[in-house]
C-alpha cells in the first residue's frame, strides 16, 4: 500500500513544479515584452530611433551609433525613466568626432593720417614681427594698432601672396582699406586726383601674381579749390573763361548757359570742387556774367566773395554806371564787388615800363625789362634760379627806378610763380596789367593760375591770360594698354588659330608663327595679369579632356618662355570641355571648340565702395574703442 502512495505523490510534486516553471517563463517573458516596449516608445518619443532594444531577463540592452555623447547620454536618460537605470545596459557608440575645420583667415588693414591699424585672425606661423615692422616702416611716426589673433593650423594656400601683396599695396595708399585673405585682396581707397587713380588701378592690377584675385574701389574726391575762382572775358572774338569753379553738376551748368548767352565761344571746363564760399555762388556768377555781357566787352574775376568787374577801354560811363549799381542791388550779401572802368586814352607818354620773362620748350628762361636797384634785381634773379633751376636762367633787366609802382616787384614775382606752372610761355608786366602766355600738359593750370593771380595781386588788379591745354607727350617707354594687348591677340587669333598635333600638347608646326606674333605683343605689353585658357571640344571622356586642355594650356606658356616673353604674372589653366562656344554635334563646331584663349584676370568689384575720409575714420575710430574695451577687459581680470 506504501509504494503507490509514493508514487503519487512524486507525481503530483513533479506536476506542480512544472505548472510553477511554466509559470515563471511566462512570467519573464511577460516582463522581458512589457520592459522592451516602454523603452523603445520612451526612446521614440525623444526622436532616439536609431537606438535598438533588446531584452535579456530583466536586463534591458540598448546599442546603436550616437552622433555625439550628448545624444548617448540623452537616450540612456530616456530609457530610465521607464525602468530601474540598474537594469539598463549601455553598449551603444559614439561616432568618431570630425577634425574642426580651419579657421578663416583674413587681415584687415586701415591706414589714414593717424596711423595704421590692422586687425583678423592669422596662422600662428606667420612671423608677426617682420608683419609689425613692415606696417610700422609704411608711418612717419611707427604708429600701428595691433588687434590681430593667432590660431595654430596650417598657412592656407594663396596666404602668403595675399599679405605680401596688400602690404605692397598699402605702401601705395596713404589712405585706405585692405582685407586680405587666402587667394583675395580688396582695396578701397582714395586718391588726389583721377589722374592719380587711374595710374593706382593701372599698377596695382600689373603687381598683383596671376593666382590672387583682387578687387579695386579706389575713388579720387572733388579737389578743394582755395581761392574758389571764376574769370570770364569778353573780347573782339567772344567770350572765354580763364578759370571756372562749381560746387556741383548744376552750378556748372547755370554757369555755363549764362556764358553762352554772354558769346562763349569754344569748349570750356569748369571745375567741380569743395570750398565755395557760399550756396549761392552761381547766382553770383551768373549776374556777373549777364552785367559784363550788358558791357559789351572786358572782364569779370570772382575769387571767394570778392568780384572784379572791369570794363573795356572807352565803355560809356553812363552804361558802366547803370549795369554796376544794378549788379550791386542784386547780388547775394556774402559778395562785395569792385568795379573798374579805365580811363580815355590820350596821346601823351611813351608808352608803360614793362618786365618780360620767356621760358622756351627746354626750359630757359630769359628775363629783361625795368627793375628798382640792384637788390630788387638779385631778389628776382634767386627767386627765378630756385623755381626754374639755376643753369637755365639767364637774368638782363636794367636799374631804372623812376616811373615803378610800389608793388612792382610783387607782380613780376607773383608772375614768375605763374610763368613756373607752364610748358613754355611769356610774361609781360606792366603797371596796369600782367599778360601770361603759353602751353600746359594740365587742363586744370589755367584756372589754378587764375586764383593764383586773384589771391597775390589783389582787387582791381588786371591780368591777361592766354594758356592752351596739350596733351602731354606719351613717354617712349610707356606700356600699352592691358585690353588693348587682349584686343590684338584675339585679331591674331581671329585670322590664324593655335592647332596642336592631333591627342597631344604639341603645337602643330603650322601654328608656330601664331605663337611667335602673340609672343611679340605680349614682349611689349610689360607686365599684364594674363590667363592662358586651354579648351577640347566633348569627344573622349571628361577627365581626358580636362587633362588634355590643361596640358595644351601649359604648352604654350612654355611656348612663350622659350621666346623670352616674362610670363611671371601668366597662369594656364585647363577648361577641359566645360565652355563651349559651338555645337559639339558638328565638325566645325568641334573644331571651334578646341581652341586656345588669352584673358586678362581683371579685378573684382569691392562690395562697399564707400571711400570717404569720414567712413575710413570711422573704421579707425572703431578699431581704436575695440582695442581700448580689450585694455579695460585685461585691466579687470587683473
């Protein structure tokens, strides 16, 4: 009876134990499902779906790459707040972190009249001293403001050309603004004059290397014009203007048509320049002009706020009368006028004392006429050696003290100094007049003469002027034109091409003279900023042809080098099949397409032309409150 009971109870016990293992695996399972779900939908929620969830009993398993440990710590976070963080196991990764990309650097350069600042971010091996040294030689006084960071990563390509070449441009540019960076350099500044600026932009283009790009503003101001003068004449040939000044386009133009109305006859210049004595100049001018054409004949000189008004010789008294008192009322207040009307002619005398001085193409210079004494002679003989240049003078005035006025050594000096500012001319002086005569390479001499006389002679006081304007003479060692050379090449092109042996950088024997006529051009345009652009036409593959184009690009700049042509500022750069200028389907326009091309690297547009001496202050006055508030930030850490 014994043994059967055994034997049911040891099956009832196994029964049991299998129902509470069966149990227990549903129960972890259960588990395992419900911990797996929360987290994963936790982690979905954070936008963490790049992390997997596995399940391991009670332990939940996260893996997966995270961009940065930040986002690794997030989903770790994450996965917490829905189970124990004890049974969360961390196998995800970290991406490998990138290099930091290198800085940009660049250096921006200020020069004005109270020093030199400059400021940017430049590599640590640069030598900053020999930097310092350079902008410090370019200041009288040494005066640099020195803002400039470091940061140690490598020199980029093209850093080197572009700070040598803005410190070269800056030696240049007693005022302005230069940024250099890798393989760019961009100035604004100001010149004096168009002259000035056209030189600056001819030069600075030549100097800079074939591989840096550069953007030009420079502007040239209005000039300051002191005395602010106008003369206008009316002779037996009609009106002319001796010298013309306005403050803008329109004062030029009210001036001008009541000129013509007076009988102006020709072309004329008027200056458009800074220091007009007041806003209502042209009204001035224009009634002076309008009273003297009522005259008939003589002259009107306007310097500032003083007006000259000097009628012919025989005017009517009553009409001098008449248009003078009118001219007075009318005129704005600033102005004071003086009005001359020389006496009738008599028949008595010999004739005025005079003082003439001629100055020949080559410079001589001859003086004869009347002087005071002997010490008024040595005076005028070392004032005309210092302007003229003490071999070229030759001195023969004769002592005859009787019939000179007292301010006669004034006007032969004063016309000296007048006489000094042309090519060539005469000077004739006379107690009632100075008549100057001759040619100059400057358009703007005759009026700077004008005002010259007006200021040193003094009201009511008559001069004569006759200057022409010519052209100067062309120096014989004068480059031409880059556009022009860029013209004559592609005429040469136009009529005879540059072929290549077929599938290689091998100038065809046929060719050869067309690279000796380029060579020629290019031996007398100097210096000029040239690309020498290789193109194939789209047979072949890509990369052949751009190898290809590149190759016969650099052909012919050895071309050119065997021919002694400098070809320091040239660059050959290949195009490969990228610039089209015909039909790649046809023949000829295949043919078109493989070609050889000659450009000039031209400057690139300043983005701000603003150029004025306020906005160049400004930018030191910026530069100089950085470097105080830096002063004062390091004297507070202290």
């Amino acid at each position: 009876m014994r043994l059967p009971y055994f034997f049911a109870v040891s099956l009832i016990f196994l029964v049991s134990a299998g129902l509470c293992l069966m149990a227990a695996s549903f129960a972890v399972t259960k588990v395992e499902e419900t911990s797996e779900f929360a987290v994963r939908r936790a982690l979905d929620l954070k936008g963490h779906d790049w992390t997997e969830v596995h399940s391991d009993g009670l332990r939940v398993v996260l893996t997966g790459t995270a961009t940065d440990e930040a986002t690794r710590f997030s989903a770790l976070t994450a996965a917490g707040t829905e189970v124990d963080t004890s049974r969360v196991i961390d196998e995800m990764e970290v991406a490998p972190t990138t290099e930091l990309a290198p800085p940009q650097f660049s250096a921006e350069i200020l020069r004005n009249d109270s020093g030199i600042s400059v400021i940017g971010l430049i590599p640590a091996s640069q030598n900053r001293d020999a930097l310092m040294k350079r902008l410090r030689d370019l200041d009288d006084d040494g005066r640099v403001s020195d803002l400039l960071e470091t940061a140690d990563y490598p020199e980029p390509k093209g850093w080197d050309n572009a700070i040598s070449y803005a410190l070269d441009a800056l030696n240049l540019l007693p005022r302005s603004k230069i940024s250099a960076s890798p393989g760019l350099v961009k100035i604004t500044a100001i010149a004096d004059s168009q002259q000035e600026k056209e030189q600056l932009e001819q030069y600075l283009t030549r100097a800079a290397p074939p591989s840096l790009r550069i953007g030009l503003s420079i502007s040239a101001p209005r000039p300051v014009i002191t005395p602010f003068t106008l003369r206008f004449l009316i002779g037996e040939d009609g009106g002319k203007f001796d010298a013309c000044s306005a403050q803008d386009e329109n004062a030029r133009s009210a001036i001008a048509a009541a000129a013509q109305d007076a009988g102006l006859t020709g072309p004329f210049t008027c200056t458009i320049g800074l220091g007009v004595p007041s806003p209502r100049w042209p009204e001035a001018a224009t009634l002076s002009i309008r009273a003297l054409a009522e005259l008939g004949k003589g002259s009107v000189t306007i310097s500032d706020a003083d007006i000259t008004l000097a009628a012919a010789q025989g005017t009517d008294a009553g009409t001098f009368d008449r248009v003078v008192g009118e001219l007075e009322n009318a005129l704005p207040p600033v102005f004071a006028l003086h009005a001359v009307l020389p006496p009738p002619q008599t028949d008595e005398g010999e004739g005025p004392p005079e003082f003439t001085a001629t100055r020949s193409p080559e410079g001589l210079v001859q003086m004869r006429g009347r002087l005071t004494d002997e010490t008024q002679r040595e005076m005028v003989d070392s004032y005309a050696r210092a302007a003229f240049g003490s071999e070229r003078v030759h001195t023969a005035p004769r002592i005859a003290p009787e019939g000179l006025p007292m301010d006669w050594p004034v006007r032969i000096l004063t016309g000296l100094e007048a006489l000094a500012q042309l090519h060539n001319g005469a000077l004739t002086v006379t107690p009632d007049d100075l008549v100057l005569t001759g040619i100059s390479h400057d358009p703007d001499t005759r009026a700077q003469i004008a005002g010259l006389l007006s200021e040193k002679l003094g009201d009511a006081q008559e001069f004569t002027l006759s200057i022409t304007y010519h052209e100067p003479p062309e120096p014989a060692d004068k480059l031409p034109d880059p556009e022009i050379c860029e013209e004559r090449i592609a005429e040469v092109q136009a009529s005879t091409k540059i072929a290549f042996e077929p599938g290689s950088a091998t100038v065809a024997a046929d060719s050869r003279d067309t690279v000796n006529q380029i060579a020629d051009i290019l031996r007398e345009c100097g210096p000029i900023r040239l690309e020498i652009q290789g193109h194939t036409d789209s047979q072949g593959r890509e990369e052949m042809n751009q190898q290809l184009s590149q190759a016969r690009a650099q052909s012919i700049l050895n071309e050119l080098r065997g021919r002694r042509v400098p070809t320091a500022s040239y660059t050959a750069v290949g195009y490969g099949e990228t610039q089209p200028i015909a039909d790649n389907d046809t023949e000829e326009g295949r043919e078109e397409n493989r070609r050889i091309e000659f450009h000039l690297i031209r400057p690139e547009p300043v983005e701000n032309p603003e150029t004025g001496l306020d906005a160049i202050e400004a930018e030191t006055i910026k530069a100089e409150q950085t470097d105080n508030a830096a002063s004062d930030a390091d004297a507070g850490d202290q």
